[in-house]
C-alpha cells in the first residue's frame, strides 16, 4: 500500500476568490490561508487559522473510501495527539481524540443502539449533546431512519436552594426573541403543531432527547414549546405527544454533591405550564460510563466542532440554517447581528479536523466490526 499513492485532490478542494460563491462574502472579511477546504470558511475579524488537513467525511464519502486512504486516516487518528495545533482546540487541555480505544468506543456504541427502539418515532435531537450519539445510531445497522436537529443552547430555569428548576424571568429571551424561534422552527416543522401531526398520523410519540444533568436546558426548551402550544389552543395535545429521552451519567453528576448527600435520579422538571400533564409525560433515563461521558457530552471539543450555538440573545441576530459557530461571546453575537452574512462557518479548521477523523474513527470501526448499515438515504447532519 502506497500512502504518496492517495490522490491530491483529497486533501485540496479549493475555489477561487473570485467564483460566484465568494462573491458574497463582505470585503471586511478575510479568507483562510488557502488552499482551504472551505471556501465559505471566514473567520471573525482578527482571527487567523490555519488550513485544514483532512476533507469532509460522512457516511456516504466514507463508503467510497479506498483502503489505501482508510489506512491513512487510520495513521492520522492514531497520530492526532501529536500532531494537532493546540492553539485552535476549544478545550487546549484535552488534545486528544475520543474514542480510540475499543472500550470506550464500545460504550459509545451501546448509548447509540439505545435510540434504534425509536426509529419508527420523530426524533427530536435537542442541541449539540445527543448529536454524535444519534448520528452513529444513524449508521449503525437496522438503526434510526433519521432525526430532526433542533438548535438550542443555555438556559433560563435555576436551582433553588430546594433543588427545584425556577424560572428567571430576567434571563428568559423576549417576546421579540421567542417569535424568531418560531419562526426557526416552523422553518424545521418541528413546531408544537407538526409534533401533534406526527403522534396523530404514526401513534408513535415524538421522541426529544437531550443530556440531562440538572435539567435546566430541556425544561428552557419546553417553556418555549408549551407557551407556543398554548398559544395554539394544543397545550394538552401537545403533552400527550411527547417523551423524553434523556442521557446523562450519575457518576459525573455525584461531583456536585459531598459524599454523604443524596444523588436524585436525573429526571426532567417540567415549566409551569405543563405541570398538570407531567404525569402523561413519559421519561426514561439512559446512564452511561464517566469514561464515554467526560470523552463525548462534557469535552468541550465535541461539541465545539460541529452544528450551531444558538442561545436565546443569537435567536434575532442569525438563523442556524446560514451560521455554523461554536460558542461565541455576546460582543461576536452582535458582529453577527449588525453584518447579516450571507453565510458563515466559523468553525476553526483544526475542530473541522476533529470533527472529521472522529466521523472516522466511528464509521471505520462499525465497519470493520460488521455493524455499519449498507446503505443511508437520510443527509447527516453536522
């Protein structure tokens, strides 16, 4: 096997400045060194990356791959410790790639086949956190046909000294703010309405899933959801519509409490509204090792490497859709608001990279363990 053999159009894939798709782009704006694979690729002002190593890999490129690149991107995965530009990482402390080591990937694996009893359901994917586990739930074997991703980041519900979630009012977003993610979600059709239409038409309750620690992530989205379903006159419908499925790790969450204190099972508080349907709310709880947990829903390089951050001060600045960041300050999420881009990825190319090899690593091993499905016809989602 001749690794020099691989072609050169595997690692460059650049367009010109001066093709269509960059004629959008604000003249204050300024491109990555280039050659780059991502010509859409602009950096906030001041930024300065470097190139990407590695193109985009997805399920179908992965099926297409000959052996001789698997063998090298195999080389690049084993490698990425030493080789990784640290200064681009979202969390410079943890340089290494997950799940390298077949046991860690196991666990990985048994979180995703818990989502396989839900693939005649509506997936709802809360989030960044579940996503790396349902897309490989995606390609495994007689796994999920697809699920919808829902942007949706922070909170607004807090712990009281009684352990209960209370609404803060001076951090919850504005009337102008909840009608902008309406309007996402009716972009989605993922509205209260849609997820009615689907239990009707399937008998199969929607499914939203999320990382539970606390809870405070899931009962902000659902305050959201209910006052819409309200709104709507389908409040209880809407309650009648949904589970929750939840991921998380008791092991990580005992950190937070002195050794003698009482640990609740993680389960989701729902906001006012919903209080008189909770107990028609069904909920399940799905632990899973610290191991698997701290290398995939609290390393902050997972989930700084894919899809969008999207807080409630972002709902009126950008649309998901058009802007593809990791966490931004507030001072970015006004840059964003007053310059309106066209499109933006301002993911650094480094965490591109990451995300890659790691779609990789995971993809190679269902493969070569007999577990990857022979054919997608959903899009992944990144």
């Amino acid at each position: 096997m001749r690794i020099n053999s691989i072609s050169p159009k595997f690692y460059y894939n650049f367009q010109p400045k001066t093709s269509p798709a960059n004629s959008l782009v604000p003249p204050e704006y300024k491109f990555a060194t280039t050659p780059n694979f991502a010509p859409y690729y602009i950096p906030f002002l001041g930024h300065s990356h470097k190139c990407r190593t590695v193109d985009v890999i997805d399920y179908s490129k992965f099926k297409k791959m000959r052996e001789g690149t698997k063998e090298f991107l195999r080389k690049k995965c084993a490698d990425y410790q030493n080789a990784v530009s640290v200064d681009e990482l979202s969390n410079k402390n943890k340089k290494y790639l997950p799940l390298l080591d077949d046991k860690s990937m196991e666990q990985f694996i048994d979180v995703c086949n818990i989502y396989k009893q839900y693939k005649d359901n509506k997936i709802v994917c809360l989030g960044r956190s579940p996503k790396w586990f349902l897309n490989g739930a995606l390609w495994l074997k007689d796994g999920i046909k697809d699920y919808d991703f829902v942007a949706f980041s922070g909170y607004w519900y807090l712990i009281d000294k009684s352990g209960n979630l209370v609404k803060s009012e001076k951090n919850a977003p504005t009337i102008e703010q909840k009608n902008a993610y309406k309007k996402y979600l009716k972009s989605l059709q993922t509205t209260p309405q849609d997820i009615v239409q689907s239990y009707k038409e399937t008998g199969k309750k929607v499914i939203i899933t999320d990382y539970i620690g606390f809870g405070k992530g899931m009962c902000s989205f659902l305050d959201v959801m209910s006052e819409y379903a309200e709104e709507e006159g389908i409040l209880e419908e809407f309650a009648n519509s949904i589970k929750i499925v939840a991921i998380g790790s008791q092991e990580y969450k005992s950190r937070f409490y002195f050794d003698d204190e009482y640990i609740p099972a993680p389960r989701v508080q729902f906001p006012e509204r919903l209080w008189k349907y909770q107990d028609k709310i069904e909920q399940e709880y799905h632990d899973m090792p610290l191991e698997v947990f701290e290398q995939m829903l609290v390393n902050e390089n997972t989930n700084e490497c894919r899809s969008t951050y999207y807080p409630h001060d972002a709902w009126t600045a950008y649309s998901p859709a058009r802007v593809k960041t990791g966490m931004i300050s507030e001072k970015k999420i006004e840059e964003l608001r007053a310059r309106n881009p066209r499109y933006l990825n301002n993911f650094a190319p480094t965490m591109c990279d990451y995300r890659n090899l790691l779609n990789f690593r995971i993809l190679d091993y269902m493969d070569q363990n007999g577990i990857l499905r022979e054919s997608l016809d959903s899009r992944q989602k990144d």
